[in-house]
C-alpha cells in the first residue's frame, strides 16, 4: 500500500500543479487581451455577425463588393452615424 499512496501523492500534485499553470496561462491571456482592448480607440458596434456577412449585404451577392470604407463606416457605425472617438473604459 506504500506504493500506492505514493503515487496518488505524485498524481495529486500533479493535478495541482497542471491546474495552476492552466490558470495562470489563462489569467495571463485575459490580461493580455485586456491591455489591447483598452488600447483600442474605435470599437465595432456589429456584434456576432461576421463581416463577410455585411460585404455580402452591401453588394458583395451581385458581385460588387463594398469599398475598405463603406465596410469601415458599416461596422463601428452608432445609430447610423459615426462618432468621432469613443473610448472603452473597463
């Protein structure tokens, strides 16, 4: 039994162990993505809908995709108008 409970020691830290890199990893990513999203001076305002999907709706199903600019206003347009600069705080 001394082999036995040996090894269970070993796998329990083990499992600790890998847990803890796991949540630091993971703490590191969010902090990282934190940083950039607070750099960011423009956010987009189209949530889950991918941006193929509004190429596709200003033209792109007749073969006339939208310029870089129509594309640009489409995204991070507020209530049909874009804002100068909006900061996002948080």
């Amino acid at each position: 039994m001394g082999m036995v409970s040996k090894l269970l020691k070993v796998f329990s830290f083990y499992k600790y162990l890998h847990k803890k890199l796991i949540v630091e990893q993971v703490q590191a990513r969010s902090n990282k993505n934190a940083t950039n999203r607070a750099k960011l001076k423009m956010l987009h305002h189209i949530g889950t809908k991918p941006i193929r999907e509004i190429i596709y709706q200003k033209g792109g199903k007749d073969g006339n995709p939208p310029d870089l600019a129509t594309i640009f206003f489409e995204t991070r347009k507020k209530d049909n108008k874009l804002e100068r600069l909006y900061f996002f705080k948080g």
